[in-house]
C-alpha cells in the first residue's frame, strides 16, 4: 500500500493562504500549525503554485495585450478628437501640444511591439565599420603590408604627363630616369 499524505492538522486554510502567495511565515500565523510542519507541506505545494503562477501570468499577458489594444483606441479617438479640436481652434496648436499627442501613441505601440517581439525602434540595415572590421577586411586584401609605416604628403601635386616623355627635371642626377638621357653627361 502506498504512503498517505496525512497530517494531524487541517491543512485547508494554510494551503489555500500559500496558494495566494502569502508568506509561509505569515501563514503561521494565521492558522495554529507549526512554522516547521507548514515548511513540510509547503515544500510539497510547490509545484502547484508554479503552474497556478504559470496560468495566471499567461492570463495577465493575454489581458494586458487586451487592455492595451483598448487604450491605443481610445487614445487614438482622443487624438482624434484633440486635432480636430486644435485644427478648428483660432489658434494654431503649441510644439508642446502636439508632442503630447504623438508621445501617447508612439509609447503604447513601442509596449505592443515588445509584447510581439518585433523591433521597437527604426533599425539601420548599414551600421558604420568599426576600426577593428576595417583592418579585418584589410588583411583580406594581397596586397596589404600589415608592418607598413604609410606616411601623407601633405600638398602633393599630380601630373598628367605620359611617362615616355621627359621633362628634363630630374633635381640632382646626372642621368634621367627616364626613355632619354637628356640629363646625361656622356
């Protein structure tokens, strides 16, 4: 035969008190068991509460999204009505009027999005590089020289000459680098 959960204690109340998540301390107060014998039993009570816990934030959830649903209505008829107003008004509506307006609507759809678990927010598709993802792709590259000491020519002009002609300039040597030897000492 198998074990009987039995106590000598009317177990009712104190179950009940524990399963409207009062504390066990508490419960001992309220009904004449033991701190210890309601330990005990609310060890065993436990998992009862979890799905009890389980049922009642799912029912929360469901009436939250509800609730707000409703609220986004019927700020949307008061925004309605609140533009309508200030549209028909002599004077024109304040920066801070119409911020107020488009702040109440903008906040319940950001809650409902996050209930649905889509972005809350305008995501950019091309986030800017870091320094780190440039390098990474600079070391894809190959021809990049990791070790390179790269140093800017500040006003660095450019020329447009084709290279076989020779402008007789060459500062300082004997012999030009070029095709000709215009330079050339021979």
């Amino acid at each position: 035969m198998g074990k009987k959960d039995t106590s000598k204690y009317d177990l009712t109340e104190a179950k009940e008190l524990y399963m409207s998540f009062l504390p066990v301390i508490e419960i001992s107060k309220k009904v004449p068991i033991p701190y210890k014998t309601l330990i005990y039993h609310a060890k065993k009570w436990k998992e009862e509460r979890r799905l009890l816990t389980n049922e009642l934030l799912k029912e929360l959830t469901e009436n939250k999204k509800t609730i707000l649903s409703s609220l986004v209505g019927n700020s949307l008829e008061c925004v309605d009505r609140a533009i309508l107003e200030l549209k028909n008004r002599f004077n024109p509506p304040t920066i801070k009027e119409a911020r107020m307006l488009t702040h109440i609507v903008s906040e319940i759809d950001k809650i409902l999005r996050l209930d649905e678990g889509t972005p809350t927010d305008i995501i950019a598709e091309h986030r800017p590089s870091t320094v780190i993802e440039l390098r990474e792709q600079l070391k894809k590259d190959p021809f990049y020289i990791e070790d390179a000491k790269f140093k800017e020519i500040t006003h660095e002009t450019t020329t447009t000459t084709p290279t076989s002609a020779c402008t007789g300039s060459c500062p300082g040597s004997k012999t030009c680098s070029k095709t000709c030897k215009k330079n050339s000492t021979d």
